[in-house]
C-alpha cells in the first residue's frame, strides 16, 4: 500500500479501521467470545498496521539534518504509549468495554489529527529546515524584513 497509495490517507484509514473495530466492541453480546476475539485482532491489526507504516512517514517528513533525532523521538513518545498502554487494562473493572472505548477512541481521534500532516508521497525529501518550511502543512512564522537585514552571518559556528 505505502508503494501505490498516499501515506497519510493510508495510515488514518487503517486507524480509522483500528479504532473504529475497537468501539464496535461494546456493541457485542458478552456471550459471542469468539466475535469479540476477531474484532479485538481486527483492531489489533489496523493499530499495528499504522505504527509500521509510521517510521516511514516519519522519516519522510523531516529533513535531512534532523530526520535520525525525529525519528528517535517519534520511537521513543511512543515506546512511552506502549508503557502506558497495558494499564488500560484496569479500566475494565469499571466497565467491561471501558478500555476499548478509550482505546478506540483515541486512534479515531490519532487517525483524524493524521489528516493534517503533509502528504509525503511522491514528493522529494526535504534536504534542508528551509525546504520543510516550504511544505505544504507546516506553517512557520516568517521573520521581520529587518532582522533578515541585520544578519550578518546566518551560519553559527560552533568552538570548543
């Protein structure tokens, strides 16, 4: 899919089938063990589904000079999810379907804001932090005339 289909329309979807399957949840008699196990592995495979494709969106949005540390940073916010995510378990002694309401509810919600990014697909990667400003999505704040004026040196130079 990520070699014939935009990226972003691809991961919200699967999200979005994520999601939606695990809100679907509650709607299940108790007594269908066996319906509730499919869907929970439907969801399951939309949900693992997005995280793969998103190292690949993730690299492709960030330029060159920061792409490893955002690509790091994306991994780790969310091997921090993962770390939440087993006590959501807990909520079921609230409610039965509590944990997947919240669950489902959050990937809809992940699959929507997914909407927003800027589309990668056959697009070149950015090389530069003034190529990414340029994207259509990212909105930077432009710099004063004048402080564009007073610079000197754009480069900083770094000593020891």
């Amino acid at each position: 899919l990520l070699r014939k289909l935009p990226r972003r329309y691809i991961i919200a979807g699967v999200l979005f089938l994520g999601g939606g399957v695990l809100l679907l949840i509650q709607f299940v008699p108790a007594d269908y063990n066996f319906l509730s196990i499919g869907l929970v592995m439907l969801g399951k495979f939309g949900i693992t589904s997005a995280f793969s494709m998103l190292y690949v969106f993730t690299a492709e949005l960030y330029p060159t000079p920061v792409r490893n540390m955002a690509v790091g940073v994306t991994s780790m916010a969310s091997r921090v999810g993962s770390i939440i995510a087993p006590y959501f378990v807990y909520l079921g002694a609230y409610n039965r379907v509590l944990p997947y309401i919240v669950m489902g509810s959050l990937t809809v919600f992940i699959g929507i804001i997914t909407l927003f990014f800027p589309e990668s697909f056959g697009m070149t990667l950015p090389e530069t932090l003034e190529q990414m400003e340029k994207v259509k999505g990212f909105r930077f704040r432009k710099k004063p005339r004048d402080s564009v004026q007073k610079e000197e040196n754009p480069k900083v130079l770094i000593t020891s």
